[in-house]
C-alpha cells in the first residue's frame, strides 16, 4: 500500500520554515501572506455603504418615533428630539422627498 504523494506528512511539515506556517503550524496560504490593507478607492466605496446604510437607518426611524418628534416639536416636548430630526425636517423642503417621508409615517401612524 503506498502513500499518496500530495499528501504533507507531519515530517515535511516540521521540516517547513516557521514563517511560511499558519495558526497551528498548518501551512499558511499564500492569501494570508497577499493580504494588503485597505486603500483608496476601496475605502471610499466601504464608507460610502455604511454612510448609506445609516442615514438609511435615520430616515427610517422616523415612523416609529413619529408621535414623539410630533410631542417635542409642536407641544414643547423633548428638544434632544426635535434636534436628531430637524436635519429630515429641512430635506422635507424637497416635495418629493417630503411626499416619501409623509406616506412613510402614515403607515405607520394608521
């Protein structure tokens, strides 16, 4: 019975230079080593999409949190409240924006 050959026996391994080994003396890839860290155009792209995804979250808050910004802003409720939403209150001075935002809180006020 013979051993296959692309087989790496725990001899050859030890035999391998502890450099080119990973966590646990498994050989490491040649990933592990090419990894380069992020730069330029690919740092752009990763703040833009989690720049996206909480003003995203900001937008959407507003529907559950409708009757307190409504409390705050109109019978003197809290200010920490009007504040957070006031930049949404001036993009809602875009129509169409604010048409969005409107059909978004009727669904959740209703």
């Amino acid at each position: 019975m013979s051993t296959p050959t692309n087989v790496i026996t725990d001899d050859a391994a030890a035999a391998l230079p502890s450099a080119s080994r990973g966590a646990g003396g498994i050989p490491a890839s040649k990933s592990d080593k090419q990894r380069k860290p992020l730069i330029g155009a690919q740092v752009i792209v990763w703040l833009s999409v989690r720049l996206g995804f909480y003003l995203s979250l900001y937008v959407a808050s507003i529907g559950p949190m409708f009757w307190y910004w409504y409390e705050a802003n109109h019978l003197g409720g809290m200010e920490p409240i009007y504040a957070f939403y006031y930049p949404l209150l001036m993009l809602c001075e875009i129509e169409w924006i604010r048409d969005l935002v409107n059909a978004y809180i009727r669904f959740w006020i209703l």
